[in-house]
C-alpha cells in the first residue's frame, strides 16, 4: 500500500538537504523506480539534481532515467561520465533507450550511440529508424522467441540461456526457419507439458499482429479490444520484430487522451510529459497564444454581424437581454455534440462514413432540444417580462417579442447542434484532426451564425 | 492483421441474413469474440439478435456475452434457457460475470445467482458487496495463489492443479497461514529455479496492494505509474483477495477519460458503453439537456448586464464589434487554463493545496497573454478603424477608444485566465468534480464578469 511511501520520501528529502549520501542511498533503495522518478522532476535547482543522481549511481539509475520525462534525459545523462553513461545505456531495456535517444539532439545522440557494444548499437540504430509514434517505435526486441520446430524441452532449455535478455515471458511468439511469425505459446504451457511434446503441437495460431510502421495509437487500440498480453511487431515480410505490452497501450492511451483534451481546449504543441506545475510560463504561454489570437480575430466576425443590425438592436434594446442567451447556447450545444462525435472516432465507433446517419440523429436531436428551450424562453418571456414592467417599443407586444426570442434560440440551437456533430467528421475527411475543431472553434463559428440567425428573426418578427 | 477480419465480418453478415446456421459458425470460428460483440452490437433487429446468440450457443457465448455493454446483457441472456444460462455463468470468468450481475435487475440478479453452483454462489455473492467502480468490483480472484511455504516443486504441483481456475500466472501472490499476503514470484522464477528450492528464497517482497474498497481509479493509476503486471487487492486485514490486471486498467482508464471529456463539455450521466450511433436519441437527449437549459438561464445574467449599460453601449455602437470578442476569448483563455488543471488533477499531479503556485503562475500568464493580446487589438483599431471610416462620437479619439477595448480584453483575459484555473481546484475541495466545472461552466462564468469589466471600462475611458 502507499501510506508508507510520503513519510519515506519525506525522509529522502531530508537527507538529500543534508547531502547525506549513505542515508539517502538507504532510504532510495526502498522507493519504487517511478516514485524516485517522479521525486527528482520535482527538484528546483540544478545541485540537488546532481546530488540526486550521482549519489543514486549508475546502477540504480537506468529505470529513474527511463521513467522521467523526455525533456529532462540529456541534462540528467550529463551528470555522468562517459564511462557511466556507458554503463547506464546497457543497463536501459532497449525500447526506453530508443525513447531517450530520440529526446535528445543530432550531436548527442552520435556520441551516446558512440559508446554502445557494436551489436546494441546496430540494433538501437534500426528501431531509430522507425518514428517515435509508430508501433516500431514503441516496441522491446527484448522477447521470449523460439523455433517452432523444436520441443518443450529445447524451448525451456533456450529460454534459460535468454533470461537476461528478456523483458517479457508472458507470451512466446514462435518463428519459422525465415524468422516469420506463425504461432505462440504461454510459458504455462510449457512449464506444463511433458518436455519431449514439439511446440507445433501445444503452439496457438498468432492472429493478431501489428506492422512496425503503423500508428502507435492502433497497437493500442488493438492491445486494448482483444485484451492482449503482448501484440507482436512484424515487417512486411510478416518477420517477428517485437512486441508492445499493455504498459505500453496505458502509456500511449493516456498520451493521446491528454492530447485530444488538451486540442479540444484550443491548445497546440505536443503533450508535454512534464508536470503542469513544472513547465515554464513561456510553454504554457506558446501552448495557448495562438489559438486564442486566431479566434480571437474571428471572433470580431461577430462583432461586425452586431454593428451591422445596429437598427435592429436599437428599435427594441430588451433583445440584447436574451442575446448572450442565444450565443452562448449554441456554443453549448455545438460544443456537446462535437465532443460526442470527436469522443466516438477516437473510440473508433465513428467515420466520415457515417456523417448522413449523424447528421440525421443530430438534426432530429438539435430540433427536439430547440424546441423545448426555445418553447421555455419564450413562456418565461411572456410571463415574467410584463411583470418587471420589462421596456419593449410601442407596437411590439410581449407574445410576439417572446415567440421571436423564442423561435430565433430554437434556430440557433438546431443550427449549432448540426455543425457541432458535422464539423469534426468534415476535418477528418480532410484529413484535419478532429480533435482540433471542438469547443472553442466550434463555439466561435456558431456565435457568427448565432448573431445572424437572432437578429434576421427579430427583425422579421417584430418588423424592425 | 486485421485486414483479413472485415471480410470475415461481411461472411457473418451474409450467413446471418440466410439465416444459414452451420455458415454461421464455421466462420464466426474465425473470429475473436470482442469482434462478435460489436457485430452484435450492431445488429438492428430483435430477430437477428436471438438467431446469433443461439447459434453460437451457450459454449461460444461467454467471452461474445461478457464483452457486451452492460445494458446489453439482460436482454442476451433471456435468449437461453435456465439450464443454458447456469453453463453460461458457470463458463464466465468471476469478475465479468459480477459486471453483468450488477448490470440486470434486482429479480433477475436473485433469480440468476439461484443458478450458480453453491460455491461459485457464496463467491459471487461476496464479489457483489463492492462497488460497481471500487479495486473488489473489478478484481478476479482466478488467480496463482500459493503459500509461502512450500518449496518449487510444490508449487508447481499445486499450480498444476489450479490451471483451469485460474485467469493469469504472469504473478504469483504468496500467503502466510492466515491467508496475508507475503510476497509474489514470476512463473519464470519457478519453471527455471531449482526444484527443491523454497519460495521464501526466491520471492520478491509484494509492496505494492489496494484495498478492495478503494476507487478503481486508484487501481489503475498505480498499475500505469508503476507498469504492474497485476495488483493484488486485499482487507483490512491485508489478506489476498484478488488481483486487477492491466487490460481492466486499460478499461477504467479509458472510462475515465471518456467520462471526463463529457463532462466538461456539459453531458450528464453515466458514461454509456454502447457506441454513440446505437444511443437511442431520448439517453443523448437526456445527457444533455439540463446543462443547456441551467447554462442558458445563467446567460441571462449576461444579458442583464448588457441591458444595464444601454447607455454606454449607444453613447458609441462601434463598441458592438469588439464585444463578443472580449467575452469569447476570456471563454476561451478560461477554458484552456481549467482543462490544463484539470487534466493534471486527473494524472494526479495537482491537489487543491496547489492553489497558491497555480494561482501566481495563472496570474502572471494571464497577464503576460492579455498585454499582447489587449496591445494587439489597440493597434489594430488605431490603425483599421480610421481607415474603414467607423463611426465614433464626436469628442472621442480612436487611440482613446482602442485604449479602451485593448485594456478591457487585457483585464478579461487576465481575470478569466484566473478563474478558469482557480475554479476546478475550488471545486476539488468543496468535494464535487472538478470536471463538470470545464468550458461550458467556465464560459458562462466569464461572461458574466466580461460584460462587467468590459463596460464599466468602456465608460471610464470614454466618459459615457
């Protein structure tokens, strides 16, 4: 349980303050890797980073370093020499070393490469090839593999040799003479076969795979639906490369949601692994700035809508009581119903393919919704306007103000609820990331339409 | 790959439609059940529904059954007969089959438990005590479960016997004699150790647990912060009640972040697994109707202010263009700050006593992005609007009044900016989720305030 772990990191706080090396590696020693991880990101100044990590060594650092965010790897490897950084780089299972090298620069990346064996060199070389948010790119090579033609015997007998060197045993892919993925077995399996059984005979077909070039968020979509303990990467040759785990799928889940909710908030840039309350305000102010100016111009759209029914506004000024009413519930709208359909194609559950069955869904929902509000507003405006002796121009009477307040929110909300749900499956068929188009955006282009559609009905209604 | 699988689906498709039964189930052979359940899933008919469940039989069924939605399951099962139903339970692992327990009615629930075989009855009754969202909901209890004692040939003896009960042996769990749990080992550590070797030597101490009556949320954090392979889950009294594995963390952590993304768009009620386009339209109606009709009558407040000052606004219209402006983009600086809390709240990176250094840090963001911003739009209507000839009352310079506007969007975006991030965290403390406090609560919030502010300055610096 968790209850001891705070007084513990209390404890290594102090001795860190104290510089006190022996208590602090003793208190370390009983802190889990992603704790530590987590302890040294929130250090403020450059010494205590550099008691932290020396005084750790390059033992116990590879899974600290693994687990920290990209952007604080270069500076935390720097604390060590060469000849550590060596050490340490062996010590890192290899898709995490991968990770590491593409956080950081051309020059740095040469040199640490530089200093691997040849042969974890070449290998480390060929999975930078594959881009950091493939399935290529998240995989470990460091798996259970054997030959489907030999027995459980020589298959136990082979695991044992590769334990070092394996990240995972859960599952045993099995290859062909060609190195072609063609079955799997549990290690239950083989622990529990007679050791002369041939693996063919106790093996399950490996359906399901991933090409390495494919998007990191498919592996673990896959990962996810069919509850896998381990997809397995493959080339085009149907050649086993790799596996991606379930920690891998939560990792990249968790990323891509972060994502989708930051983009739908109206911020750009990359999620960045480090905390909110560590990163500077000049990325949090890069992150927001250009959204905000962007719609902000548009916004003035709006305004000019506003200024040009000037009359309008004037002949019966107790409109401009329901105009933030009317604006605002169609960014509500709109903003729900994209965020369904953004929430559904991320899901999976939607297409582009689908738009005539949302748009039909959404029409009859936008309506029903409409009608209800638009219904309400206009009986309170009948109600409770002539009771504050609310001023309303001669001419114009409180059935027919509320029936145009009325019908113009009905308008407007069956309007917006349409665009909200269309507008993200337009930006994926355009290839735009849907994610992008929601609630600001959205909010920003039905408060045009909303301005025209309450206005042009005012107008009609009470004949201004 | 999944290339092959949408053919597969399409020969399910046309053996459906024929009604042809062995067709059916040679192909659906093929298939992986979490496949079956959404083609299930997106069946229309009541009579194509009972055809495909019968015909995959209640052998099949299980796995297609316990990946269903909930609200699905109910009626699936009324499809069999009772002693069908019985083989069906029986063949559902623990922890699904307590999920459909909690998804039918109370009478269905008593009637369906009467089925299960004594033991299999007390089990799921004592699962049924914890909460559909807490660690005991979602544990399996089919698991490696050895005492401490016994040396690795025992083990592997007694693992042996255990091989059809159990769901997973990627960890095993230790107990002593009174059922606690000591400590875990790796069927690796067994299938490579010596025989005679006793598992307190080779087991690895089980730091990590959770209670059975704490949030599932809480579960799924630590198995994605601390890559667990699985989690045991105990009492009070820290006996060994289960485990939660990493495929139910990928499922609570994705209904989580799908919940939360509702929720700050303004959808209530519990997040429903069946896909958007099978939602029938009265659950999308009623997701979202309330927070539309409560948020468009707090938009009213808006518009009172805006009635309030009448006079302000004619003493010179031209203020109409930049008005909804000022308001949207304090809606949207509000809203970048609250998802950016919130979202660090949800990865647990932020906690109400965090309020001061977010509060400093959103100030000075704030008004570092409303200088620019507010000196942007002071340039912009000094140089624009003279040259479009706008109209502005005798007496009133244009640098006076795009002073005006640019101060007032600086004083609304630093204001919103505030609030949007201190609002979330007010929320968090008074114990209500800070999720439903996101953009649409937000937006209307700022509204409020932007009329204000931008009005009261409009008039201090143009003396109206």
């Amino acid at each position: 349980m968790a209850e001891e772990s705070s007084e513990t990191l209390h404890a290594l706080g102090a001795a860190l303050a104290a510089r006190d090396g022996s208590a602090f590696l003793n208190t370390a020693e009983a802190i889990h890797y992603a704790d530590l991880a987590a302890a040294y990101e929130a250090l403020e100044n450059d010494d205590d980073r550099e008691f932290f990590l020396r005084t750790l060594g390059p033992e116990r650092c590879p899974d600290v370093l693994a687990d920290l965010p990209e952007g604080l790897v270069a500076k935390a490897l720097q604390v060590f020499t060469p000849a550590q950084q060596r050490e340490l780089l062996a010590e890192i299972p290899d898709d995490d070393r991968v990770d590491i090298l593409q956080a950081v620069s051309d020059d740095t990346r040469r040199r640490l490469l530089g200093l691997l064996e040849k042969d974890e060199e070449e290998l480390t070389r060929s999975l930078l090839k594959y881009g950091e948010e493939t399935a290529g790119g998240r995989m470990t090579t460091q798996i259970g593999r054997l030959s489907a033609d030999c027995s459980v015997q020589e298959a136990l007998d082979t695991l044992r040799n590769q334990l070092e060197d394996t990240e995972t045993l859960t599952r045993i892919f099995l290859v062909d003479a060609r190195d072609r993925l063609v079955g799997k077995v549990r290690l239950r399996d083989l622990a529990f076969s007679d050791h002369g059984t041939p693996l063919r005979e106790i093996m399950q077909p490996a359906e399901l795979s991933i090409l390495a070039t494919a998007d990191q968020e498919e592996a673990a979509n896959m990962i996810s639906k069919y509850d896998l303990a381990a997809l397995p990467v493959v080339d085009e040759q149907a050649r086993l490369l790799g596996v991606i785990t379930p920690d891998d799928a939560i990792e990249i889940l968790e990323e891509e949601s972060t994502e989708d909710i930051e983009k739908s908030a109206g911020l750009t840039g990359e999620t960045n692994e480090v905390t909110y309350l560590h990163t500077p305000i000049a990325t949090h102010f890069r992150r927001r700035f250009i959204w905000l100016l962007g719609l902000a111009f548009l916004a003035m759209a709006s305004g000019y809508v506003m200024l040009r029914f000037e009359g309008v506004l004037n002949g019966a000024f107790l409109l401009a009581l329901f105009l933030p009413m009317v604006i605002a519930t169609g960014g509500n709208t709109g903003g729900q119903a994209a965020t369904m359909v953004i929430r559904a194609m991320a899901l999976g559950e939607l297409e582009p393919g689908h738009s005539a069955k949302v748009a039909w869904k959404e029409l009859r929902l936008g309506l029903l919704l409409g009608l209800i509000l638009g219904g309400s507003t206009t009986l309170v405006s009948v109600v409770l306007l002539p009771a504050f002796q609310a001023p309303l121009p001669p001419g114009i009477s409180f059935m027919e103000f509320g029936l145009a307040v009325g019908t113009a929110l009905a308008a407007q909300v069956t309007a917006s609820t349409l665009i909200g749900s269309l507008l993200p499956l337009m930006a994926r068929s355009a290839n735009l990331d849907p994610a992008v188009i929601a609630a600001p955006a959205i909010t920003t282009v039905v408060d045009v339409t909303g301005m025209v559609i309450y206005f042009t009905i005012a107008r009609a209604f009470l004949g201004l």
